[in-house]
C-alpha cells in the first residue's frame, strides 16, 4: 500500500462551498479599494531569505522561528517562502523604481507562510490582503488607511471590530525608551520569565508583548514610550486622531500596542474582536518610514496595514454575514445525446445573453471501483426523473428540457423549479434573445 497524500499540517485546501465565500469576500475588498485608488500589485510567492532577514529583523518571532526557508537544489540559493508580504512589496517598488513620479497606493491579496502551532485562526499557510501608501509622510495618510480598513468592515456588515492605537515614535525616542525599559526590567530581573530575561538585551520592547499572566503586572508598570515622544510625533498621531474623530471612528490608544516587525515607527494600530478566542487581531499595520531605505532605497515614507484572511472569514460565518451560495439559473436537462452537438450551442447562445447554465452530463462516482458513469445507459444519459433530481439539487431556478420532439420543432420546454406549481412554457430557439433574460436571477 503506498502511503496516503494529504496536504501538510496546519495548510488547508479550500473547497466549495467555502471556497465561494472568499470569492465573494474578494469582490467585496476590491470594491473598496477601487473607492479609495489602490492598485494590485503581485509580488513572488518565494524570495530570498535575506530579504526578510534585513526587512523584518533578525530578532523577530517571524525570523527567528517562523520561517520556511531552503536551498534551491540547482544554485543553491538561500530562498524564503514569503511570512509577510511588505517586504517583497518593498523590493519591487525599488526594484522597478516605483516611486520615481511621487507616491504609489497598492494592494495585494494571497497566501503567506508561517511555522507555527496551527490552532484555531492561526495556519501555517494563511491569507493576507494588505494596503501599502508608499512615498507619503503626513498622518493623513495613516488616517486614509485606517479609515480604508473601516470601511472594509462596515461593507461586510462586521459590528464589534476594535480599533487600537499607538505611536512607537523615532529611532531616537525609542533609544531613550529602550534604556529605561532595560534599567526597569533589569531591577526587576527576578520577574521575568526565560524568553523576557532572553530579550532583554536583544529585544526589550517585545518582552511588553509577554502572554505570559504573571508579568501582565510588570509590564503594566513599565515606562511608556508615550512619555519619550518629541513634539513631531505626538502631533504626528494628535493629526490621525482627528481625522478619525472627525469621521466618527472610535478607537482605543494602547500604549502597550507593540508589532512583530522591526521596521514600524510612529502610527502603530490594530483591529481586534473579542469574538475569535485569543486569536483576535484580524487587521494590523502602521507606519515604516525608514524600511524603504534600509532595503538599499531612496529613502521614503511608508504606511501599511495587513489583514488575516480566514480569521475575517470565521468572523463573518459566525455572524451569518456570509452570502447564499449563488445557484445557476438554469439546468439543461438532456435526455439523449442525439442532439448534444446542438444543445451544447444553445446554451452557448444562452450564456451569451448572460444566463449561468449547468449542464447536465452522465457523471462518474469518487468511488475507484467503478469508474464508470452511474447512468447505465450513455445513450439516454438516465432517466427523466434522475435528471430533474439534479436539477432540484442544483438550486437553479429553471429546468430546460430539451428533448428530441421539443428539438425537431425548435423549441424547447422552461420548467420553473422554484414556483412550487413547476409551471411550464415553450419556447422558440430562433429567438433566443428575446427570452433569455426571463432566466436570469435578479439576485
Ligand atoms: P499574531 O499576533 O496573531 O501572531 P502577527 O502580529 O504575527 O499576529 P501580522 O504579521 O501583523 O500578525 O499579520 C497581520 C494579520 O495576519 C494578523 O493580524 C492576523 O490576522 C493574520 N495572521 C498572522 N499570522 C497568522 C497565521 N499564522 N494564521 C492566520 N492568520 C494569521
Ligand atoms: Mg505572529
């Protein structure tokens, strides 16, 4: 017995009827990015590992523990299944020298790859939809960003979303910080857990993002950046406030709000819900003015956000947010396959009008010992009644039947499947176009 194929652990296939859900879930995001003038942008699946390395930062969770790295067999370059997608963004904005007539706002959709516990809301292979304003400074911008995701939420009908905010300030400010965070922990050095006594000298700022129950005190009382911000910068986030008070968006400051990723500065925000257990950040980002610079170019501003896919998606079927599935308006019923050549080019003429058409076809079972079609007979692809019960399984709206008598006398027979009465009329195939929208749901 050679042994099953799944796919690998914590990466998960995505099959209708859900699959449709997140083509739906896509429409819906694009609309909004249309509104507020991103483009797509499409970056490879695969990068080198240096690239996230000098992006992210050598002592992030993502670097440090996270990601799928390998030696390409041939050439034996180090390569990265990408964890994130801003720094490949990043790459190609300068690679293609993007910047070169001022600012661009793009977008981006697809998976991303992260070795960590799969558990509920957390995947090895997850999605990401990500917005990117590259080339602008002001907070207004931060603003346009946040308010994007916002509107992205009251698009899809989601209440309850929580919107954090913080400012991490300059390099400087967070020097200053820095020492009196490693002083006050270091005269508490007998609180801290392994991995926070670990950080304290690589990385001080994430022992305030601990999980860990027993420190929440420790952290609560340690010196806030807030307290080290120049003026720029607190007027920097003042500005962002504004404008979302002025849109009426609520939102919480948590100076405690911390990211994974090294290279954000000032504006720091997330979208969190209570609803998903404590995976419940389903939007996070900020601003990363000196990222561009740091991966070798021109110096310029940034500001970014990214979404979770799936946890959005869990979010909107646990509050019945998601769509029916759409049914196709018509089922051709085809009793024999006499006349397949010419049916098959009436559908045709029928999709043409815009009528979404499932056909009926003798199929085969998933089962390998009989790979033959259960229909027995091909010659009249099953009975009348097998037939109509696809139809009904279908959730089309109309049957079309067309039998050989209908055919010979061009027309056909439309059965309305939803009526409860299955109403019936004839009518003509020289004149297609003229009922061919009747089939078509106004849904
Ligand atoms: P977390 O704190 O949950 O690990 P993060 O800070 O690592 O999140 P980001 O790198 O900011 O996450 O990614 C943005 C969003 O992508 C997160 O807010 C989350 O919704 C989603 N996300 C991150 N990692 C995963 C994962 N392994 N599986 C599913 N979604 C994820
Ligand atoms: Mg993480």
């Amino acid at each position: 017995m050679s042994q099953k194929l799944t796919a690998v652990k914590g990466m998960n296939d995505l099959l209708p009827p859900d699959s449709q859900s997140w083509v739906w879930f896509e429409g819906v995001v694009q609309r909004v990015m249309n509104r507020f003038a991103y483009s797509n942008i499409r970056t490879p699946i695969v990068e080198p590992t240096a690239l996230f390395i000098r992006g992210l930062g050598e002592i992030t969770d993502i670097v440090e523990k996270e990601m799928y790295s390998f030696e390409d067999r041939l050439n034996h370059e180090q390569l990265t299944l990408r964890p994130e997608a801003t720094a490949g963004v990043v790459r190609a904005v300068i690679e293609h020298n993007l910047l070169y007539e001022g600012g661009k706002r793009l977008y981006y959709m697809g998976p991303m790859f992260r070795h960590e516990r799969p558990q509920r809301g957390r995947y090895r292979q997850f999605h990401q939809i990500g917005a990117e304003a590259l080339g602008f400074a002001l907070p207004e911008v931060d603003a346009e960003l946040i308010l994007m995701a916002h509107t992205l939420w009251m698009e899809l009908g989601l209440k309850n979303v929580k919107l954090e905010l913080n400012s991490l300030g300059e390099p400087s400010e967070r020097i200053q910080h820095r020492q009196a965070l490693v002083a006050y922990f270091e005269s508490h050095i007998d609180l801290l857990d392994e991995e926070a006594k670990r950080r304290l000298h690589t990385n001080p700022l994430r022992i305030l993002d601990t999980k860990n129950p027993s420190m929440q005190n420790l952290v609560e009382a340690a010196p806030k950046l807030m307290d080290f911000l120049g003026e720029q910068s607190r007027s920097h986030l003042k500005e962002v406030c504004h404008i979302l008070d002025a849109n009426s968006v609520s939102y919480t400051l948590n100076p405690r709000l911390v990211r994974g990723m090294d290279y954000y500065n000032l504006t720091v925000f997330e979208f969190i819900t209570d609803q998903l257990g404590s995976q419940g950040t389903i939007c996070g980002g900020g601003r990363y003015d000196y990222l561009i610079s740091q991966m070798g170019g021109k110096a310029a501003p940034a500001v970014g956000w990214a979404i979770g896919v799936e946890r959005v998606i869990e979010l909107l079927k646990d509050a019945n947010l998601l769509p029916l599935q759409p049914s196709p308006d018509v089922f051709a019923i085809i009793p024999s396959s006499k006349s397949i050549e010419k049916v098959m080019l009436i559908l045709q003429t029928l999709r043409s009008h815009g009528v979404s058409i499932q056909m009926h076809s003798p199929s085969m079972s998933g089962n390998p010992g009989s790979a033959k079609p259960i229909e027995s007979d091909l010659g009249n692809r099953g009975s009348m009644k097998s037939q109509f019960k696809r139809a009904d399984a279908s959730g089309a709206h109309f049957a079309l039947i067309f039998g050989e008598d209908e055919l010979s006398l061009g027309c056909v027979t439309i059965k309305s499947l939803r009526d409860g009465a299955g109403s019936q009329r004839v009518e003509l195939l020289s004149n297609v176009g003229e009922w061919a929208s009747s089939l078509q749901s106004t849904v």
